[in-house]
C-alpha cells in the first residue's frame, strides 16, 4: 500500500520533534535521519498521487467520450476511434 503524503509529512513532524526534544545525541541522530528519510518518501508520494490524479481525469475523459457515442443512433459511424 502506498503511504499518503500526508501522512509521511506527519511522521517527518513526528520525527522532528522527537529530535528536537531527545537529549540523547544517539536518539537525536537517529531521529533526524528518519525525518529526512520522511521528506524524501513524503515527495514519492506527490508525485505518485499527482500521477493518479491524472490517470483519474483521463479515464473519466474516455467514459465521458464512451457515453457519447453510446447516445448517438449510429454509434459505429461518425467517430473516429480514440483506442
């Protein structure tokens, strides 16, 4: 399953503010790390749902072109095929 951006921005705070209030200097390596780590999953995910977006609003373009020629009385003339 694909994380939401979302969501890996809110364990990048998480980790920031775990860094942020560790007096450990292990705890605030780690925990730095795994923010960063965060921000670069939190740009996948963008760019995968920026993806879907575009594949959703295609795909309701050929639906929308679909219903058209079904409403037409010749739906095998007048067309050209867009497959």
């Amino acid at each position: 399953m694909q994380n939401s951006s979302i969501f890996c921005r809110t364990q990048q705070a998480h980790e920031e503010i775990r860094a942020a209030e560790s007096v450990l200097p292990n705890v605030k390596s780690i925990a730095t790390r795994a923010a960063a780590a965060w921000g670069v999953e939190a740009l996948v995910a963008q760019r995968w749902e920026g993806r879907q977006a575009k594949r959703q609003a295609e795909a309701g373009l050929i639906l929308a072109a679909a219903a058209d020629r079904a409403l037409s009385e010749n739906p095998d003339r007048g067309f050209p095929d867009h497959a």
